[in-house]
C-alpha cells in the first residue's frame, strides 16, 4: 500500500509538471517567435520481488517479478518547428522562414531570437527595442577589394542605418546608348537625344546628342552641344563617328568615338572625361529611337528609407534617386537547435549540447530567408495543448483516487484493531 501512494504521489507532482508546461504554451499562443514544449514521461525505478529462474531439464523457467515505485519526467523538449508569418507592414520587422536565429549582443554576451521585431534607436543602430540589444551583421564597406561591397567571410558588428545621412555626388565617367539608328534614313536624316551628366560637385550639364546619317554607307556622324547657359566648355571628344556592320552591329573598329573631355568652370574638378558607351547601339530599317539611357553619376542625397530583402541584404534609398547596399543581417546557426535554453524575453542561449554557433547568410543552405514586414508567429498548436491537457487532467485524477484507495485500505488495516 504504500509502494502505492508513492507511486501515485509521483504521478501527481509530475503530471503537475506537465499541466504547467501545458499552461505556458497556452500563455504564449500569441507570442511572436515563441517555441512551444512538450513532456513526455517514463517509468521509475523498480522493486525486484523475485528474480528471473533459468529454464531445466524439468521446468521451462520462471520470469522475473518487478514492483514498480511511480514515474518521473523524461524530458521537456523544445519544439522547434517553423510558426506561421504574420504581416506587419513594418519594413523593420523581419522573419525567418528556415533554421536560422537572430544573433543579439547584449552587455553579457550573445543571445539568439526568432523575434525580428527591430527598430533603430537614437544612434541609427539596428536593435531589438524591447531590449536594447543589437542586431549583428556585416557593414558594407568592410570589403578591402570592393569598397562597396559586404564581405560576410570577416566577424559581425553592430548594423547602423544612418538615416538623413548625405551621400556625396558623384562625377559622370560614362554614358550608355541604347536604340535603333534607320538604316534607311536619307542622307542628312538628324536624329536627337539629351541626357544630363554631372561633375564632381553633382552639378548638373544637359548635353544634345545629334546624329546625322552620313552618305557614306552604314555611317553616322554625331555632335556633342551643350546649353547656351552652360559655363561649361569642350576640350575635346564633342565629335566621333559610327559605323555599322551589314547585320546591324555597332563595328567599333571602324567608328570613331574618342572620350568627351569638358571643362565645367564653376569650380568642379577640371578636366571631366565621359566615355560614350554604344555596344548596344544597333542600325535596321525602321523608327530611329537611340537614346542616352544610363548615365553613371549622381549629385549629392540623402538616404531617406532602406529596405530588407529575403537574403537579409539592407539597401538604402537616397534621395538622389540612387541605391546603396548598406548591410547585411547575419544569422546563426547550431548543430542542435533543440539544445538551446530559453532565457526568457523569447530569448535563447547557447548550452553544452546546443553545438558552437555558426554564422550563416539568409538564404544560402540551411539557415532560412528573411521576409520584410512580417513576424513568425508562435508554433502552439491549441488543438494538442487541450487534448493534452484533457490527459494530463485525468491522469492527476487517477493518481488522486489511488492515494484515496490506498488511504482506505490503511484504515480498514487500522481498523482490525478495535
């Protein structure tokens, strides 16, 4: 009997165990990146009541008998399956859809998070404002052989976004045609194109481009004029030549297309030098449409808005009308992510059996991608909490009502004695 009542008064305290994990989950069905667990059970240790008899040349053997002394728990696992995403519309918020954490530094070294409700705090820095801990990463400008680019191989920092900064003006080297010239246009046929360029203070020079069918065959002049107001002078370059191959190709061997070198003369670096670009410039029969599409530089801006894209890249936007790689949001990655302990604030740390962490890029292998103006909702699945709950419930009962038999079974033992 009293091999009994323990066994029940385990039963009790570890489906209370079990109830309570049950009644987090429940608490945390509407928290953003919230892991729900589970408890699972397993039988104690054992009473040998007779032990286990080998078989004869007479007897077949007998089996061994066992009293068993209650239950305990087996573990309380970390369910680490992918919530559903739920739409923000916040371009800060962030959610990953793969294996991957958020990797957060704080004062005491790093937590990780499948929360990716980030905003930017007073110094520009990408962070986790509920805390104040910093979102890691890679800055661009990091690169060595590429100024501009990201160089995920070197160690995160802290990402700054610096809002409202200016971005220096950039001279044009280069301009870059793209159209159709009609091969069957008379002699003397003008065709005409502008396009703005700009020097070193992001002034910008409005030049015309005129091309004229020539009477030799396959063969365009063009002309290089500016504005009448324009300051600006031609040094040389303000003329060339371009000459066509039988199927309609630029024949840059024959064509004559020196660079255009101008002199701004407002103070702007002195000399200018534009490449013409026409590789893509082609001659049929039909509507002349050349055009200067692209031009490579830019007056000053000022980063007014940046986005995130599904590789976890954050590109700014300028007010100059140009984009700028500014960073790139790193995730980390473990060998066991089941391993992780929970540190609270929906926070994980890393433990003996969680593995090292390893940086890893948004979308490349195992590490999920990012998707902007979402958060992950919590994995809970209330269906299975209140079935289990239905169990655990029922289970407590029944382990109650042994510990009530065995205390009546006393009393009548009591009881022989009047």
């Amino acid at each position: 009997m009293m091999r009994s009542m323990f066994s029940a008064v385990s039963g009790l305290r570890n489906h209370q165990t079990r109830m309570d994990v049950i009644g987090n989950n429940i608490a945390n069905v509407n928290t953003v990146g919230f892991k729900s667990n589970r408890v699972t059970f397993q039988d104690m240790i054992y009473e040998l009541v007779r032990s286990a008899s080998a078989p004869s040349a007479s007897l077949g053997g007998a089996n061994p008998e066992q009293a068993g002394l209650g239950m305990m728990v087996r573990s309380i696992d970390t369910l680490m399956t992918q919530g559903s995403l739920e739409s923000t519309g916040k371009g800060t918020d962030v959610a990953i859809q793969g294996d991957g954490f958020f990797v957060l530094d704080t004062s005491q070294g790093k937590v990780y998070s499948r929360v990716g409700a980030f905003d930017l705090n007073l110094q520009k820095d990408l962070v986790d404002p509920a805390t104040g801990y910093y979102v890691m990463g890679w800055m661009a400008g990091n690169n060595t052989s590429n100024p501009n680019g990201i160089d995920t191989g070197m160690d995160p920092t802290h990402i700054n976004i610096p809002v409202g900064q200016m971005s220096i003006a950039q001279a044009t080297s280069s301009v870059s045609f793209t159209g159709n010239l009609d091969a069957s246009a008379a002699t003397g046929t003008a065709v005409t194109t502008t396009r703005q360029v700009y020097d070193s203070q992001g002034t910008a020079h409005y030049l015309t481009f005129t091309f004229t069918k020539q009477a030799a065959v396959n063969t365009w002049g063009y002309a290089i004029t500016k504005q009448a107001s324009d300051p600006l002078t031609f040094t040389s370059g303000n003329s060339g030549q371009l000459v066509f191959k039988a199927d309609g190709s630029i024949d840059t061997g024959l064509s004559t297309i020196p660079p255009l070198v101008i002199n701004p003369n407002n103070g702007a670096t002195n000399p200018l030098t534009v490449t013409p670009n026409f590789s893509k410039a082609i001659q049929f029969a039909g509507t002349s449409d050349l055009k200067a599409d692209y031009q490579d530089g830019f007056p000053m801006g000022v980063l007014e808005n940046f986005s995130i894209g599904v590789d976890g890249t954050i590109t700014g936007t300028f007010t100059n009308g140009m984009n700028k790689q500014l960073a790139r949001i790193a995730l980390g990655i473990f060998g066991n992510p089941a391993g992780l302990m929970k540190a609270g604030s929906t926070m994980f740390k890393q433990s003996n059996n969680s593995g090292e962490l390893h940086y890893g890029r948004p979308a490349e292998g195992a590490t999920g991608s990012l998707v902007s103006g979402s958060l992950e909702m919590a994995n809970v699945d209330l269906s299975r909490e209140f079935t289990d709950m239905i169990i655990t419930q029922r289970g407590f009962q029944a382990n109650s009502r042994v510990i009530t038999s065995s205390d009546e079974m006393l009393q009548e033992l009591v009881n022989l004695k009047r």
